[in-house]
C-alpha cells in the first residue's frame, strides 16, 4: 500500500513538475523577447519599483475579479506572466553587486533568469513535499491574495531597512509571489484545456 501511495505521489509531481516548467519556459519567452526589444532597462528599477509595478498588476487582477469588467484587454493570464517576471527581477536584481552594470545581453539576462527561476522551483519542490499539493485546492482569488500580503509584508521589510528579527527575508515572499502566479498559470490552463 505505501508503495501505491509513492508511486500515486512521484505520478503527482512528475505531472506537476511539466506543468510547471511549461509555464516558467512562457514567461521566460516573454522575458527574453523583451530583453531583446528593450535591453535590461528594468535594472534601473530599485526594489520598491518592482513591489509597485507587482502590486498593480495584481491589484488589477482582484479589481476585474471583483467587478467581472475590464476596460483595456490585456488579460489576467498577461497579469500573471508580468507577476512571475518581475519577481523573477526582483530576485536578480538583489544578487546582483551594487556596481554591476545596467546593460546585459540577452544571453546574460537569460542565464540569471534560469538561475533564479531554478532556485525557485527547488523551494517549490520543497514546499510541495511538506504541503501535498494543496494550492491545487486553491482559488485564483486566493493566491492574488496572498501576493498582495507578500507584497505589503515585503513594503514593510523595506521600512525597516531590509531587516527582520523572526520573519522571512525578501528573497523568499518573492520565491513566493513567483510560485503563487506559476501555480495560477497552471490551473488557468488547466481550465482552459477542460
């Protein structure tokens, strides 16, 4: 019987883990593609700008889920893209040396983006283990929800000067705003495909 539940678990994954790379090779695509048209004019950005242009994009989302309408037709599912490169961003931007130049290639860019989307799906892999695939119970309510807190709560790091005394640094509620758009993705799809 442990066997079947092992086997049902490493079935699970493996299902989620394609998913879950076709995903992050979408925004990644997109990213590149920009990279490519715009250079890396985001590394101008400093860390409240990134919080900022996440929290309008996800405050966008939970208007048009509240109101049903929308006004301008860039979709939710363009929302979630944007939410899971700029945290992609945001991570990149604090590893990188203060010095480090503004202009990457292309290629550069897209190796710190493989890096940092690598990272994240190591704690996704993590997180899955211990949670069981719960954000599959999960509405896409929920998770702009939990954006939005992951936001404020790293607003409030930034007020204190990037100090914590118990509490998760930057780096993981952006892990964290990352995995919750990826996981948005997924079900989106999932619904589109039923």
């Amino acid at each position: 019987m442990q066997d079947t539940i092992s086997s049902n678990t490493d079935a699970k994954m493996t299902h989620t883990l394609g998913q879950y790379h076709s995903i992050v090779t979408q925004c990644k695509d997109l990213y590149v593609k920009k990279a490519k048209d715009y250079g890396t004019s985001w590394r101008v950005l400093r860390p409240i700008s990134i919080v900022d242009q996440i929290y309008i994009k996800a405050w966008r989302i939970r208007q048009i889920q509240e109101t049903g309408q929308q006004k301008i037709q860039d979709s939710i599912e363009s929302e979630f893209i944007g939410i899971v490169n700029y945290g992609i961003i945001a991570l990149i931007q604090g590893a990188m040396p203060a010095d480090a130049a503004i202009d990457l290639t292309a290629d550069e860019a897209k190796t710190w983006y493989e890096q940092k989307a690598q990272e994240i799906e190591d704690l996704m892999l993590q997180k899955n283990h211990d949670y069981g695939e719960a954000w599959r119970d999960m509405s896409q309510q929920s998770f702009v929800d939990l954006i939005l807190v992951k936001l404020l709560r790293i607003k409030q790091i930034l007020a204190n000067d990037g100090q914590t005394i118990v509490s998760e640094g930057m780096d993981a509620n952006f892990c964290d705003i990352v995995n919750y758009g990826i996981f948005a993705l997924i079900k989106m799809g999932e619904q589109r495909d039923v």
